[in-house]
C-alpha cells in the first residue's frame, strides 16, 4: 500500500479522529512535532528534528498532581494522558522510545503518567531515505530503514510512502486512512546510509573498565556545562520535582533534569560527587553507553546526531567513542 | 510545622471602626502555620501584652504577626515583649492596619478586605522569620581627636574631663591651629591667644590627654567602639623625652626661614617652636632648612645642648593604637587668593594682605608687636580698603559658599585699625553684610559709627598708582564706578578644608562634599556624627565657621563620644547582611554599594569544582553594617541577604497576594 | 588564515617549551570541515593539532577559568571578543590578568552556515583590546556596525506586539542553560537559578518562567554585556538574545553615558555606581 | 482575587517603601486621616536599595497589576546613596519591562520623604487611577499561563 504525497494532508486530517497528530514541522525557527492542524508547515523530508519526540510522552514539565496544604490538605490526581498519533518518527526516534519503555514501563515499578501516554499513543514511523552528516544510526544499531516498534512503518517512495502494518494500533490507522491508499506497493527508495560510522564494537568490550581512565580528564574540557545534549537528546530521562506553589494550593511538577547541570548531583550542604564537568560528561557517556547496556542490554545512544549538531562547544559523542574505542586499557 | 499566633488590635475604635477585626481573625486562623488567632481591644496595653503572654505559653506559639499600627509605633514595645516570652523578639512580623489601612479607608468591606491582605502577607513572612541575636561588641574606651585646633582641643578636654583618655594628634609641632595665630576675637574683643592657650597648655597638662604633635594618622582599620589606628610619627631630630624647652638651641642657630605662622611677615631659624606659646614648648628642627640635615654642615645645635636632645638619625615612627571613637577636627585653611584673582595683583603688591596676615600685623605677639605697619615699607597706613567675599560666594573664580566668618573679623579688622591708628579711614567692600550672632549686629552697626565705611560692591580691581591702591568697584547702591586710593588692602579671603582633611578624613571612612568639607551624617538631625558609626566630626572640618561655633561644636561631639565611651558594649542589630560565602563569586558588586564601608573581600579556603582552593569572597562586619540591603539587591546570585528583610522573606510577602 | 595558524601553532609550541604557559586555550579540529572545537595544548607537541580558521566560532575565554586557581599561567587565544571577556572576567574578580598570556590574533569575522556569523556582524572590536603578543597585523574595523537597529524596530512596535515577540521566543525556550554558561558575564559561581531556597525562579519549563529567567539574565548582565553573541550563538532554539541584551547595553549607555564593557579591566560597571545628576524620571 | 470577574475588577498595586521616608510618608497620611484607594499593598524595606528588581518581575507574576517602588528623595537617603543605586537600577528596570511588553504605567517609581503624606496620597490616588485604565495585567501573569 501507498500513501501518495499529494494525499498526505488528507491523511493526516483523516487520523486526527483518531487522536492528535504529531508531525515534524517548524515553529517559529525551531524543528519539532508539532499538533498537525490543516495548512501548517510540516516537512516530512526533515531528517530529524531539533527537538525529539520524547516530549510526547515525558514532558518537560509534567504537572503530577494538585494539593493543598493546611487543616484542610487534599490532593488531586491530574491525568492529561490523551490519544495521540507520532507521524513521521525516525527509526532513531522510534528506537529512542523503545529505550524511554525499558526505563518507565519494566521493571518492578511502572510509571504512570508514561504508562498512561505511551499507551495512547500510536507510532507511525518513516523510514530515511536520506542522511545528515551528524547521523549515525547504523552504528548504534539502528536501521534507517525500518521500525520495529512502531505501529506502522512509512518507507519512502519515489512519489510518497508504502505502508507497513506492525501491530493493531497500526490497523486502525490504516483503516482511518481507507480510501487514501494505493493498493498496489510504490517503487521503495533505497534506505539512508549515514556516512558517520563508528565502531562500537571495541567500546563494549573494554568501557566497563574505563571509569578511571585518564581519556576523561581531556574528553570534557570543551563541555560549557548546559543541558543542551540531554535536552536535545531523545533518550535522556532525569527528571526532578517540584511544587509550584500558590499560597496554600500548589502543583506538584516534575520537570526535565540534567546530568550536565553542576548542580544534579550537589547534595543538600554543598557536597557534590561530581564535583566537575569531568566527572558529569564521564557519567553521561557511561550511562548511555555502558550503565544501560547492563542493564537493558542497549545503547542509550540511537545515533540521532542531535548532541552533535547542537552542542555548543562541539562536543562530538560519535568522536568520544572512536576515542573510547582507541585508548589503551591495561 | 510552624506555631504562628495572630492578633489582631481593635486599637480601641480606631481599627475596629472600620476593618472588622473578627473577620480577620476569623481568615488569619484559615491562614498556612497559623495556630491561634485573636482579637484585642488594645494589644500594646498591659493587658493586652499579658494575653500574647498567655497565648505563646497556652498554644505553644513559636512565631507571632500582630495586626496593629505601624510597626515604626510599637515594633520595640512588642520585641521588649517577646523577650520575656518563649519567642525570639525577632520572630514577629507587624500588620499595619491602622495608619496604612483604617484611617485611610472608609469602605468597610473593601479595608477589611485590604487588613486580610495585609495580615496575609505579614503571616507569608513570618513564616520564614529566623530567630536573630544582637551580639555585642566591647567598646575601647578611648578616644582619638584628629587636629589640634580650638575645636580638637576642646573635644579632647571634654572627653578628657569625663575621664576618659585622649590621644589628640596634631600635624604641626604645636597644638593651637588657627586660633592662636589671631589677635582679638569678635564681637567681644578678647585677646585671641588670652583665652586659647590656657587651653592649650591645660590639654597639654590634662593627665588623660596625651599629645601627639607632629603626628598624623595613616591608617584606619576596624569599626566603632574598636578602630586600630595608626599614626605616623614625623621625625623631630629633638627627643622631646629629655627636651626642658630652653630655647638654647633656636637662639644661635644660624639659620633664619620664612615663618609661615607668621604668615610669612617674618622670618624664624630652623629649629624652631611654632610660636612662644607652643605646646608643647619644645623646639623641632625643620629638615627641609637645617643644613645640617641637607648637607651634613653645622651642628650648632646638637653641639651646645645641655641635655644632648639633638638626634639627627631621628626617623619616622609608626604607632598602632586602638581608640573606641574618632573625632575628625581637621579644620581650615584660607584659599590662596593670588591664584584665584590676578586681578588683586596676584600677590605682587606687598600691601595687599590677607585677613590672616591683618591679624599677625596687629598681634602684640606678631612680628610688628602690634603696630599696624605696611608690609612693603613700614609705614602706618592710614587709609584700608577692607575687601570681603574674596572668594566666597564667587562660584565663578573660587567657592560658591559663604565662609561665615568674614562679615565679622572684617567689621573687626575695620573697628582695630580705627582704633589704632588715629585718623585713619576704612573702606569696606561688601556684597551682604551677614550678622547673624549673639552681639554681631550691635557690633558691626559700632563699627560703623567708628567711621567705616561700608560700600556695597565687589572690587573689580586693584592696581598700584603713584604709591597708592586703587582699589576699583562698582557701588551697586548708588551704581556708580567707584575707586578708593589705599594705602593698605586686606583681603577677608574665603575658607576651604585643611588640606590633606579630605585623605585624612577618607582614611577613617568619612567623605567629603564637592567642596572638600566632611559630611555629617544628617545636616539637621546628626550634625556631628558621620556615615562611619564612631567617627565623629566637630569645626570647620565640616563646613565655615567661627570660634563659638566650632566649640560648641566640639563639645556637641564630645558627648557623643561620651555616650559611646561610657557603654562597656555596643549592642549590635541583628538585622544586617549575611554572606552565604560558599555561593559568593567575590565579583565585589556588594562592596562597591555598601555605604559604610562594612563589606571587604577576604580570601577564605573553599572548594571548587572538588578542590580545595582559595577563593576571594564577601565579608560583612557586623560592627559596621547598618542593615540597609543595598548588597543584597546588587547580589545577582543572591548569596548577600538581609537578616529581618531577606529575599525569601519579601518573595514570600509578595506571594501571599494569591491566597483567597 | 592558515598564515596565522601556523605562527599560532609556532607560538604555541616556544610558549609551552619555555615553560611560559602550563596550558594554551585554542581551537582545534573536529570530523567535520566546518566546525571546531576548544582544545586544550598541554605539550609543545599538541600546539600541532591548533586550528585556525573561519569556523572557531567558540568564545574561548570562559575557559580560562579552569585555570582560576592554578598557580602556572595558562595561554589563551583573544580575538576582539575574546579579550573583552577577559577584561569583563578579571573585572567581576574571577581571574587574574597576571596569570594569563594572551595571544592576539585580530579577526575579519567567522562563517555560520556559509555566510558572516550573526555574532560577527556587528562587532566593533574585531581587534584583541588587551593582549600580550599579537599574531598578525591588526585589521580594520566595522565603521559603525548598526549594533542597535533591531532594539530600534522592536522598541517601535506596540507594547502587545513587543510582549507577543517575547512570548514567542521564550516559548522556545529548554532551559539548557547554554546561554548563561556561555556567557563572560554570567560569572557567578551559582546562578541565582538555583537557589531554589529563595525560590527566585522556577525549574518548570512554560513561556512564562523562561522569560522571567530570560529577563533577569539580561538585567543582571546588562551593564556588562560585552556583545560577543555567545548567547545567541549556542541557543539551540535561535532565540534573538542579543536583540535583549543590546536593549540594555544601549540604555545603559545612554542613560549613564557608560562606555562598552570589556575595554579594560576596571571593575566599575554601570550599577554598581551612580551620579548624583543622573535621569531623574521618578519625582 | 485572581479570578473575579472583569466587572467587579480592582487593581491590585503592590509598593516597596523605604521604611524612613515613603513608609513614614504613609503613616503620616494615616495619622492626618487623609484617604486614598485601598488598592494598594505595601511591602516594607529598610531603603529603596534593598529592593531587588526580581521583585517587580514577581509581583506581576503573581497577579499584580501594577508595582510600585518609592523611597527617600535622593540626597535624602537614610543610608546615604541606596536611592541613588535605586535609581539607576530602576531607570534600567523600566525599560527592561517596557521593552519586554509591560505596558508603560504598570511599573511606577516615586521619591516621597515622611512629610510628604499629601503626595503619598496623590501618588496613589495617580497611580491606582493609572493602573486602572490599563485594566487588568495579563502580562507576565503565572495564572494566565497554567488557564
């Protein structure tokens, strides 16, 4: 099945009965998912977006509940979960939720306003025809050109995209889309080959052992220190929480953190663990390339390229693991 | 969890006329932390203090907002309060419903409404109350006068007389200043030097006074009550130690010199006493003209001293002393007047004078032993052109001010040469005549009616002609040009500070205005104290004036210093600036707006980035600082806060408009 | 350009052999052709991997405080801006000019995205104000940059449209913080943002508490922004910060007749001193 | 307050007063009985120094319609300079809202001594009169971002 360019509109205001479209578009400068209303700019040829899709399901600030302090201390639950369909998803993307799944969904402890968003959410991925200089995916283990954990998969065609069914959910959008399709499948473009690889292979084998080594007291010197690579980045997770508070009544929020942030780790009195951007970016690396891998068995890298094109210090992960995979361990 | 207690004070019908004191009480026991909430007919009453009392004891109350009048009314009675209470005195927040709310209101719905606010805020605040502690600081009971002039020898005998010691540091070798060179003071035609030097010689005598005569003070460091001060000791090449005053030494030395105290009219040798009243009476040598000193030539002194005083190796000293008050009498100078109007001559003409140089001419002690006589030859003038306002009240050539005091000596300078010299004749050019003391008028309208006579107009100029001054002006009254043919031209030449009293004054953290003179702390209310807690300032340091005024003056602040002197400890408040020092990036924003010098920058161990390192940070000292929070605001981190009035404190009054 | 990199690379070397500097703060390559990023020469052998070229967009002189409390001389490079953040940096007390040894290279102006960087644009000091050798010969400068043109047409809009504007930009805003630890003048050791005690501002990401941080941030460097463009630079979301910035820089000079901040060292700053004639809009 | 309806609206207008001048300004108005709007909520600072221009930014946050900010006259400053620090920081501040699209009005500066209760009086009478023809602020405002 084939979904033409020139129906795409149509498409996508026939899946708004199913909930809110999400679409890569462009707001005032800054490259995103955006709700699809008719007429907006929305560019499904964008390689990625600036901001990731995390948003979607882990806001950057999430409210969690209402309250009340004093005689009278009461609280109240707030549910803001609603329908929601991600279209246009890059296999990046679409791997980074799988990684957001692993961290709130398994486990002995599953978090609700996650659990609550992902499950009404439906992921209509596309696949890359094309590269940015930043991407490396396929390094990571990611394919260009599919996704697995997306409802339905978009490969581009020459004049739009076939259809690809994954799961149920993917059912209901095709049958939202009835009468929009092409039966027959168009000729598929060859899948996006970023010319950005590195070998993550030395990596596995030997970062376990690397907390000590003297790569990091180089490797952090360029890091101004903001939260630019988490924000930006499609896996990162911590958050924080906090009331807003007015007078007695408050709402209690939990709102995106930062590992690169001095103060994430300072403890109440001064005391800091990681006391310097060496020990903060050491912790950012080993977390996404070796703390999460033990424990979930992937990289929390999906070779997005977005810390790359977006740090201001140009601070490259790609390059920290060629490093990684070069130095000498003993 | 906090125990906060309301009340809220009819204050009679005065509040509860209009705010309906029960509603609010009624809101302010729905409030965050609030425990107990109350009214009462007149909290600030006995009564009215004794249930607070009960209720802290009854409800466990550990923080209280009273709903009353302003806090600038009875903020300190409640304080008092709390101190016989369980609650620090400084966990009370005041509601102004009265002067701010129910006397300025009529809708009584709308006032109430506004006094539930108003008590919002107040709960908002308290709730981040802190306890705070005065602490006290010892006071040094000694006092450091700065100047020996009548004023600093006056302040120093009070203080001195109360029992308390002095150390009155003075520049020159002798203590006396100004007033001693004069010959008569106005209105009353005393003999200056009669009533001075008893002074003088009884500060030199006063078991409490110690004398440190060609002194002047480097440094200033500390804070009221504990100043360490330093002062530097100029080389005397005399031991004054063993030194009787024989005055040996001054009559053969070889050297003569132009003396200065003399206003240079006459000349005196290089080892010298100021004036033969000194005190202390004992010589110094002047390094800049012994020319044994320049040259390694001579001796004669050190050769025919009896008692070996001579030192010629004498050094500099440095003394460091803790007084627990300053007095700044740094005093006067007189402008120099040749630079400012070349058109007087510029001090070409010898018998063009200054009122300075009129009184060593007509002082029996001075170098003509009262005998008018011109300077250039000798000779008794018999015609005086008095010019007043030479360089006061002219803005555009000198001092925009008026210099008090030359309306009189003029009107005296005037009424001495018609006394002494028969015949003679005085013109005196003026702009106003100012009078305003006790017998200055009945004086000046006697000196008119000796004969001066009084022309109102500036001198526009004065020219030599055939031996005579002319003297040019403009009489404005009748606006003609006129010119008068002088034999003699005194100068009534403007006041400005003593120089080097703007450094000396800067050292002990005093400023000066535009014009040099040192500002009080209020012009009105705190004449005599300064911006500096301890340093207080008394004469014409501090501005123009004459002889009662400054001694008075000098007095005022002496009992200030006795009131300081007279306490074993300064209780401090506790509402000052505190600094977080680990968030403190030692930028200095703070230091720079302190207005009492009370934040300095210390260099404190600390860590960064998880080494131990060094770092410059803030320091407030709590002797100094006045509570104003101008750091805080300057704080971009905010690590500088208030005690009593920090930002979280206001943050949270400004919050509480959201309770409803 | 490659004329001044190898006399860079040169210099770099002797400095480092001479035992002059412990550390030389420079440019250096990435993978990609048209970006660079800060490196850190250790060895005489790392002046070798210097760069310089149209892409060393990077501000270095914030990284000059890792050497804050070293007791060698650490070497950097100053370009106009750079120096002026030197200057603003020892100024606020966090460094101290004795311990540094600046190399002056003047500079025509780097490339973003194939043409004139925002940040270049409208430089008026493309010559390092302070340094202690220059490399090259000073260049001319931009007669008279209109620095103040955008301030201009948004100080003409009407207060809504100038309150949208904001709105709009701030809405953008992640809170990455990257414009504040770019920024010469944003020095402080804790940023007032993270006093969460006093609660001066909220962690939460809505339009309204970005632009509240992104207000106060102008205010408190205000009187002390050196316009080097940093902060616009980094910001991953294209917000105009220097549209904010230049607002205050050009009242600041206007009300109190300051002169550009960052040309010496000289710690005075507009709000941190007054005149007793200054504007008086509130009798 | 914040949410009643547009026909019964009152501005609310918080003020910083310098607790030797403008505060005792006030109480002076109080102890001559004169009247003026009770729109008005004053916060107490020692001077006109302490207030930090966070605060003004706040105090629209949190629902205020207008801020004001008064203190000694200057050369009448308790402690000397803090209102001439006011000044230049609030000279600045004015702008900063006015260019960031407070409207001109909304944030007010006044030099009023202990004496002057009468101008205390004016200056709230103006400024609340000021305030409401403006309307309410929505600008800046927490309640009107989390609707």
């Amino acid at each position: 099945m084939e979904l033409k360019k020139e129906n795409l509109e149509k498409a996508l205001t026939a899946l708004t009965r199913l909930g809110k479209v999400l679409v890569p578009g462009v707001v005032d400068g800054v490259k995103k998912f955006v709700p699809y209303a008719a007429g907006a700019d929305i560019d499904l040829d964008m390689v990625n977006t600036t901001l990731p899709p995390k948003d979607v399901l882990f806001p950057q600030t999430q409210k969690m509940y209402r309250f009340t302090t004093g005689p009278d201390a009461a609280f109240e639950e707030i549910s803001d979960a609603e329908e929601q369909i991600l279209f246009g998803a890059r296999p990046c993307d679409a791997q980074s939720i799988d990684c957001l799944d692993k961290v709130f969904l398994s486990g002995e402890y599953t978090d609700a306003y996650y659990a609550d968003k992902r499950g009404k959410l439906t992921i209509v991925a596309a696949a890359c025809a094309k590269a940015a200089p930043t991407c490396f995916c396929r390094s990571m283990g990611v394919d260009p050109g599919g996704a697995p954990n997306a409802d339905l998969l978009l490969a581009p065609t020459a004049g739009g995209w076939n259809l690809h069914c994954q799961s149920d959910k993917g059912k209901a959008v095709l049958e939202a889309l009835s009468g929009l399709l092409e039966d027959a499948d168009g000729q598929a473009l060859p899948p996006a080959q970023p010319e950005l690889v590195v070998d993550m292979a030395p990596v596995a084998e030997k970062i376990s052992t690397m907390f000590e080594h003297p790569i990091w007291d180089e490797l952090h010197r360029p890091c101004i220190g903001c939260g630019t690579c988490t924000f930006v980045c499609p896996t990162c997770y911590c958050f924080e929480m906090g009331p807003e508070m007015h007078g007695a009544e408050g709402t209690e929020m939990r709102y995106w953190d930062s590992c690169m942030f001095s103060e994430y780790t300072r403890m109440a009195g001064g005391h800091n663990p990681r006391p310097s951007a060496k020990e903060r970016l050491r912790n950012r690396y080993l977390h996404k390339l070796s703390y999460f891998v033990e424990r979930y068995g992937q990289t929390l890298c999906v070779g997005c390229g977005r810390c790359v094109e977006k740090c201001p210090a140009n601070l490259d992960i790609s390059r920290a693991i060629e490093m990684i995979g070069e130095a000498k361990t003993e | 969890m906090a125990r906060t207690g309301v009340i809220i004070c009819h204050c009679g019908s005065n509040i509860a006329s209009v705010v309906d004191v029960e509603r609010v009480a009624l809101a302010a026991g729905q409030m965050p932390g609030v425990t107990y909430a109350a009214t009462n007919k007149y909290t600030c009453s006995i009564s009215g203090q004794d249930m607070i009392k009960q209720a802290i004891a009854e409800h466990e109350l550990d923080r209280l907002v009273i709903a009353s009048c302003t806090p600038r009314m009875h903020e300190t009675t409640f304080r008092k309060m709390l101190t016989k209470t369980s609650i620090n005195p400084y966990m009370l927040e005041i509601a102004n419903i009265r002067e701010q709310c129910s006397w300025v209101h009529t809708d009584k719905e709308k006032a109430t409404e506004k006094a539930i606010d108003l008590v919002h805020m107040a709960v908002a605040k308290v709730l981040k109350d802190q306890p705070l502690f005065t602490s006290s600081i010892p006071v040094h009971k000694k006092c450091l006068v700065v100047g020996g002039g009548i004023a600093g020898i006056q302040a120093a005998l009070d203080v001195a007389e109360a029992g308390y010691e002095v150390t009155l540091v003075e520049r020159e070798p002798s203590i006396g200043g100004k007033m001693v060179m004069l010959d008569k003071t106005f209105p009353t035609l005393d003999c200056s030097a009669c009533i001075s030097t008893p002074k003088m010689a009884e500060a030199g005598a006063h078991p409490n006074i110690r004398l440190m005569t060609s002194c002047e003070i480097s440094a200033v460091t500390g804070y009221i009550g504990n100043f360490q001060v330093t002062i530097r000791q100029k080389p005397r090449y005399v031991n004054h130690d063993t030194c009787t005053g024989c005055g040996l030494c001054e009559e053969k030395c070889p050297t003569k010199v132009t003396n200065l105290f003399d206003q240079s009219l006459s000349k005196r040798k290089a080892i010298y006493k100021l004036f033969p009243q000194a005190v202390p009476a004992k010589p110094v040598i002047d390094s800049e003209h012994c020319t044994m000193l320049k040259s390694g030539k001579c001796g004669l002194c050190s050769k025919l001293c009896p008692l070996g005083c001579i030192n010629f190796e004498d050094q500099e000293d440095f003394i460091t002393e803790t007084f627990g008050a300053i007095v700044l009498a740094t005093g006067y100078d007189l402008i120099d007047w040749a630079k400012a109007y070349p058109e007087y001559g510029g001090g070409k003409y010898a018998n063009v004078i200054s009122g300075l140089q009129f009184e060593r001419l007509v002082n029996a002690s001075g170098p003509t032993e009262g005998h008018i006589q011109r300077p250039g030859d000798g000779a008794e003038p018999k015609t005086v052109v008095i010019v007043k306002c030479v360089g006061s009240r002219d803005p555009a050539k000198a001092k925009a001010y008026c210099s008090r005091a030359c309306c009189m000596y003029a009107a005296k300078h005037a009424h001495q040469i018609l006394e002494k010299i028969e015949g003679s004749k005085v013109y005196v050019f003026y702009i106003d005549v100012r009078t305003p003391g006790k017998g200055y008028e009945e004086f000046y309208d006697k000196t008119r009616a000796d004969g001066a006579v009084y022309i109102r107009g500036r001198v526009s100029k004065i020219y030599e002609e055939g031996g005579k001054l002319i003297c040019k002006g403009e009489d404005t009254l009748i606006g003609k040009q006129v010119a008068v043919e002088a034999d003699m031209v005194v100068l009534e030449t403007a006041m400005e500070p003593a120089h080097g009293s703007t450094e000396t004054a800067a050292t002990a953290g005093v400023s000066a205005d535009k014009d040099g003179w040192l500002t009080e702390a209020h012009p009105k209310l705190r004449p005599v104290e300064t911006q500096t807690a301890g340093v207080y300032l008394c004469g014409t340091a501090q501005g123009p004036k004459d002889i009662p005024d400054t001694v008075a003056q000098a007095s005022a602040a002496a009992a200030k210093v006795l009131g300081l002197l007279a306490k074993d400890e300064l209780e401090t408040s506790p509402m000052i600036s505190v600094v977080d020092a680990p968030k403190c990036s030692g930028c200095g924003f703070c230091e720079q707006v302190c207005p009492v010098k009370a934040i300095s920058m210390v260099d404190v161990p600390s860590m960064y980035n998880g080494k131990r390192v060094t770092r410059t940070v803030a320091q407030v000292n709590s002797g100094l600082c006045s509570g104003c929070g101008a750091c805080s605001a300057a704080c971009r981190t905010g690590c500088i806060d208030l005690l009593g009035f920090t930002n979280k404190q206001i943050l949270e009054e400004v919050d509480a408009l959201w309770q409803e | 350009m490659s004329d001044v990199q190898n006399t860079l690379r040169d210099r770099v070397r002797s400095l480092l052999a001479e035992g002059k500097i412990s550390c030389f703060i420079g440019w250096g390559p990435t993978r990609f052709k048209d970006r660079t990023i800060p490196k850190f020469a250790n060895k005489p052998e790392d002046a070798g991997e210097l760069v310089y070229n149209e892409h060393c967009l990077s501000n270095l002189a914030k990284y000059a405080l890792d050497f804050q409390f070293s007791a060698e001389v650490a070497g950097i490079a100053v370009r106009g801006c750079e120096s002026r953040a030197i200057n603003r940096l020892i100024a606020d007390g966090r460094l101290t000019r004795s311990k540094l040894y600046l190399v002056g290279i003047p500079c025509e102006g780097m490339l973003e995205n194939g043409s004139t960087a925002e940040k270049c644009a409208f430089c008026r000091h493309r010559n390092p104000v302070v340094y202690d050798e220059l490399i090259g010969e000073p260049v001319a400068e931009q007669e008279n940059p209109p620095r103040f043109e955008q301030v201009l047409e948004l100080e003409s809009a009407s207060s809504e449209d100038r309150y949208d504007f904001w709105q709009r930009e701030f809405a953008k805003c992640i809170r990455c913080y990257a414009c504040r630890n770019a920024c010469p003048a944003c020095n402080c050791m804790e940023c007032y943002t993270e006093q969460y005690r006093t609660g001066w501002q909220g962690k939460q990401a809505n339009t309204l508490e970005n632009s509240v941080f992104g207000f106060t941030r102008a205010y408190h460097i205000g009187d002390r922004c050196i316009e080097c463009g940093e902060c616009e630079r980094v910001c991953p979301m294209g917000i105009p910060l220097m549209k904010l910035n230049r607002k205050l820089v050009k009242d600041v000079e206007s009300l109190f007749g300051s002169e550009e901040s960052g040309l010496s060292d000289d710690a005075s700053h507009a709000l941190g001193c007054y005149d007793k004639e200054d504007l008086e809009e509130f009798m | 307050m914040a949410r009643i309806d547009a026909e019964n609206w009152e501005p609310k207008i918080l003020a910083f007063c310098c607790n030797w001048c403008t505060y005792t300004g006030a109480d002076l108005a109080g102890l001559n009985r004169m009247k003026y709007p009770d729109n008005i909520r004053i916060v107490r600072v020692p001077c006109s120094g302490r207030v930090n221009p966070q605060f003004i930014l706040r105090g629209f946050q949190k629902g205020y319609d207008g801020v004001l900010v008064c203190g000694c006259h200057p050369g009448d400053c308790h402690y000397t300079s803090g209102n001439y620090f006011t000044r230049r920081r609030f000279l600045l501040m004015k702008r900063l809202l006015e260019y960031a699209g407070i409207e001109t009005g909304r944030f007010q500066a006044r030099w009023i001594s202990g004496a002057e209760a009468a101008k205390f009086r004016d200056t709230v009478l103006k400024v609340t009169e000021e305030i409401r023809a403006l309307g309410p602020n929505h600008r800046m405002k927490e309640a009107d971002d989390h609707e």
